[in-house]
C-alpha cells in the first residue's frame, strides 16, 4: 500500500478546459509522424516506456516490502531502525530535489532516466551480494536506500518534463492513466511477490528482483525511437540559483498549485507514518507470517486499481476540481479503519480502510498530474514539478522518523492511530483554496 498523495502526479485532465492547454513550445513536432492515431495501445514508444515502468514499478514495490523484511528478519532491526530506512529512502528530495529540477530542464531526459535506472540496479545488487558474503549491515541498507532514493529524485523528475514530450498534448490524460493504472496494480502484485519469494527463498532474494526491474525499464527507455529536442536556452540564461527560485516562485504564487502541494504533504505524513511502521505491526503486534503480510498489503491497494479506472470517468462527469475533493475524501477518513486490525478476522479492517485510501489517493494523483503538466509552461514544468515534491515528499522522511519515535514511545499499534487521525483531516486543507467554488480546473494561469 506503497501510494503516496503527490501534488500533481500522473494525472488526467477530465474533459474540460485542461484539454485546451497548447502542446509545449518544440515537443512533439518531429515525432508527430510516429504517433499513430486511434490510442496509445498503438502508440510503440508509449509501450516501451508503460512496459519499463511497470516492470520497475512492480520490482519497486516487491523492495518496499522486502528490504523492511530484510531488516526485521536477518538482521533484527529495531522499529526505529525501520522507520529510519524508510526515511533514507525519501531524504533526497529534501537534499538535492531543488537543483535536481532545473538540471532536468536543461538537458534531454531520457539519458538522464536511463542513467537513473542503472545506478538503481547497481545499489540493489550489492544487498544480495553482500548477504552472500555475510556483510550485509543496516548502514549499508540505508546507504542503499539513499542512493536509490536520489537517482528517484532524478528519474521521478525527468518522467514528469519527458511524457508531455512523447505525446501529444490530447494525450497526456491517456497516457497518465495508463501508467498510474500499472502503478496502482503493482502496489497489489510487488507486495505480494514480496512475500511469496520471502517464503520460498529469503527476502534477501526478493531485493534482487528489483534491482532486475531497474535494467529492464533501462532496456525499454533505449529502444525508444522518438527524438527528444534539446531544451532551448536563452542567450544569457541564469544561474541555477535564479532557475529554482523561478519555480518556488511559480508554485507559491499560484492558488492552485499552492494549495495541492500543501495537501499533497499534510497527506503524505500520515500515509508514510503509518505506512512506515505497518509491516511491525502486522509481523510483530498481529504475529503474521511475511507472506500473509506481503497480501495483505497489496489486497489493501486493490482500491488504488479501481481509483485509477475510474478517474478520467469521474472528473468528466463531475469535473475536474470536484473530483480533487471526492478524491480527497475518500483519501482521509476512511484511514480511521486500519488501526482497528488485528489477528484473524480483524484483518479485513486493514483490507478495507486501505483500499479506500488508495482508491482515494489513486483518483487524486490520475487527476492532478495532467493538470499540472498541461497547466504550468513547459519551460519550467521541472522546476515547477520538483518545487511541489521538495514539500510534497520533503514530508516523507520526517513522517517516517516521527513516526519511528512514536512508535517506540507507543508501540506501533498507537503510533498507526495517531497517523491515520492526522490523515483523516488533510481533506479540509483543499477547501481553503479555489477548488470548492470551481467545477472544473483551469486551462492556464490567469
């Protein structure tokens, strides 16, 4: 149940004034050739770069359940230990998010997603390596979880400018919901394969999984054949320094933007608090093997697959913004029911509440990303893109150590109530912008 609310992630435009946008100045122009009409299932490039992410995406979710598998089981961490590896994992978007963004808006992204994907396979490989020899470490499983989560920053970041380059702009929707529907379905299969390789081979063997995932999604990304242009720059273009100051300034100004990246982060402490400290919980509290909890946890993101059908659907029939508060009520209160589980039947509490969080969450995310790649000008969608992340999953690691420390203060059973009560309330933050007296979300700034 690995989602996370993101403020502006993989997300269509419904109907309305969001397919207005104009394409980005020089993207697509020399590929529009190779675009097939009638649908992206045509569309060759659009397949290799779906097939590769959903390889990664499934290897990366089988890593989110195995390395804290690897940690409780070989090497017997302690909660807070558990907590801190999630927090390594989401600390470079604080770190190195910022600059991240305007690099990626001055060089072509491909490359640098290519990059990102091998360096990840190679930090992944020295876990099982290292378990072979008998050196394996938790420092070595933070350093791991570090690096992989810095070449995230890059690849996440770069993901984001490429597709609006790959497609065209009536696209975009499709595309996104296309890839948030194989994202959504791996938090259902990675969990689950997580626990059965557990089982049958060691969670040691599960992480080699993943770093397999990152050489496949590399292979894909080269076999795509559309140009990418290199980014313009103007004749004395400024400092890194001015460039993100550029897109802070963008994302602060605008009450749309604003407001999302706002609820994107309060959102995101409370899923990561509890999310963090979930397999403790469900191994040690409720005394459940590791593969019953791999299960669990994808059946509890079922929802997330049904949330990312659905999506395109809702925002046309409701509109686009009032989607986003739909979206954003479904996310919250229903969390109220995962710390009610427990042991034998208790479980479907866990199912349930889960399943509508990231029904919640996926319909959100589907929603918000098209927004924000058709709204904000392509010039500075990288900025833009990880200005709202450098809030949105600067959250992330403090939530994880926050809830690391309550955890031990309170078990991990308290620490879980405390998380989810905090996410049932996040959904009141998108009524204090725009969004409530709008039907749908604009086409551009005003």
């Amino acid at each position: 149940m690995s989602a996370r609310s993101e403020p502006g992630l993989r997300a269509p435009q419904s109907r309305t004034d969001l397919g207005a946008a104009t394409a980005p100045a020089g993207t697509a122009d020399a590929a529009t050739a190779s675009r097939p009409p009638g649908g992206l299932l045509r569309h060759r490039d659009f397949r290799l770069l779906w097939a590769g992410q959903t390889v990664s995406a499934v290897g990366s979710n089988v890593t989110a359940v195995a390395l804290p598998l690897v940690a409780v089981a070989v090497l017997d961490a302690t909660t807070f230990q558990v907590a801190v590896l999630t927090a390594a994992a989401w600390l470079p978007w604080l770190l190195a998010g910022l600059p991240a963004g305007a690099w990626v808006d001055r060089v072509r992204r491909r490359p640098m997603m290519i990059a990102a994907d091998l360096v990840s396979a190679a930090l992944f490989a020295t876990v099982p390596v290292a378990a072979l020899l008998d050196l394996l470490t938790i420092g070595q499983l933070l350093v791991v979880a570090l690096g992989a989560g810095l070449a995230r920053v890059f690849f996440e970041t770069a993901h984001q400018v490429y597709l609006p380059t790959l497609l065209r702009t009536e696209q975009v929707p499709e595309g996104n919901a296309k890839l948030h529907a194989t994202q959504t379905a791996s938090y259902l299969v990675g969990p689950g394969l997580a626990g059965l390789i557990a089982q049958l081979a060691g969670a040691v063997t599960a992480v080699l999984l993943d770093a397999v995932s990152f050489l496949v999604s590399a292979a894909c990304l080269l076999r795509i054949r559309t140009v990418e242009p290199r980014p313009g720059r103007p004749a004395g273009s400024p400092s890194l320094r001015r460039e993100v100051a550029d897109g802070l300034r963008f994302v602060a100004r605008d009450p749309y933007l604003r407001v999302l990246t706002v609820f994107g982060a309060a959102s995101n402490i409370g899923l990561t608090g509890y999310q963090a400290l979930l397999v403790v919980f469900l191994v040690r509290s409720a005394g459940l093997p590791a593969g019953l909890v791999g299960l669990l946890i994808g059946l509890a993101s079922m929802g997330g697959l049904l949330g990312a059908a659905l999506a395109t659907g809702l925002a046309r029939r409701l509109g686009s913004a009032r989607a986003l508060l739909v979206a954003g009520a479904l996310a919250g209160p229903p969390a109220l029911l995962i710390p009610l589980a427990g042991a034998g039947g208790r479980v479907a509490w866990l199912v349930l509440g889960g399943a509508l969080v990231s029904l919640g969450v996926a319909v959100g995310n589907v929603v918000k990303a098209s927004f924000r790649q058709t709204y904000t000008p392509h010039r500075l969608l990288g900025r833009v893109t990880v200005s709202m992340h450098l809030l949105n999953y600067g959250t992330i690691p403090l939530a994880a150590l926050l809830a690391g420390a309550l955890g031990a203060a309170w078990g991990p059973a308290g620490a879980i109530r405390a998380m989810t009560a905090w996410l049932a309330l996040t959904p009141l933050i998108l009524l204090a912008g725009p969004l409530r007296r709008r039907r749908d979300l604009p086409a551009a700034p005003v």
